[in-house]
C-alpha cells in the first residue's frame, strides 16, 4: 500500500445574492483541503474483494458547511452530521479530499488518517489475506 497525502489552501468568493447583488464587493472564505491517493497493490485489491471488505466502515467524515452556503442552523446542523466512510471511500480511484475551516484543522484530520485509519485499513488487508485454515500451534 503506497500513500501520497498533500494539503493545500484555499479560497473561495461568495458574492452578494437578492437585493445585496449590487453591493459593491464580495466576501471571500479561505478552507484547507487535504488529499490523499492509496495505490493497492493487486494482491491487497483481490483480498479486500475476496473477503468482501470494499463496503467496511472505517471512519466518518463531516462536511464543511459555511454561514454562506446554509443560514438555516437546523439544516447546517443535520449537513454537518458525521458520515460513515468505507474502506472503498478512502482508496477510490480518484482519490480522498476533505476540506476544513482551518489549518489546525486539517492537520488534524492528516494525523488521524495517519495513526487511525489508514492502519486499520491495512490491518484488515492483512489479516485477510494470511488467513488459513486448520489448527495453530504456539507456546506462551
């Protein structure tokens, strides 16, 4: 399993809508983004598949969801609850990404992938794939 992680900043305009439209200037929201690209190896791809592993959670995700985007609190609240992510989530083709307010924030989230998830993902690849059957012998 090789892993890329990159973390980059951010900016984004919210211009005026209604009858702020013809105000004279727009707001701008700075974010930080982290993403990241897991390349399986073909052998770590046929044990997740094997095993049928694709579709085990693995952690949550919460979006990013601005003053600007919803004002309604209630609806803010029910978009920021934490989403299940998968194991299929995390290794997809095109990549991971996951924005945040701040940069504390997404280094947060980078460190949590690190020690967290990402190993609980190879943990699984790895059990899985030296699994045999029969008897185990061992001395303690």
């Amino acid at each position: 399993m090789k892993i890329t992680i990159e973390h980059e900043n951010n900016r984004r305009e919210h211009k005026p809508k209604g009858m702020l439209a013809f105000a004279k200037s727009s707001t701008f929201e700075t974010y930080c983004t982290v993403r990241m690209r897991v390349e399986l190896s073909e052998e770590e791809r046929a044990t997740l598949s094997k095993n049928k592993l694709w579709d085990t959670v693995v952690g949550t995700k919460t979006n990013l969801v601005s003053d600007f985007e919803v004002a309604d609190p209630a609806l803010r609240n029910y978009l920021t609850e934490p989403l299940p992510m998968a194991i299929k989530d995390y290794v997809a083709p095109q990549g991971y990404f996951h924005d945040f307010a701040t940069s504390v924030e997404a280094r947060a989230h980078e460190q949590v992938l690190k020690t967290q998830i990402l190993p609980r993902i190879k943990e699984y690849v790895t059990l899985s794939g030296n699994w045999k059957d029969g008897p185990e012998t061992f001395e303690l």
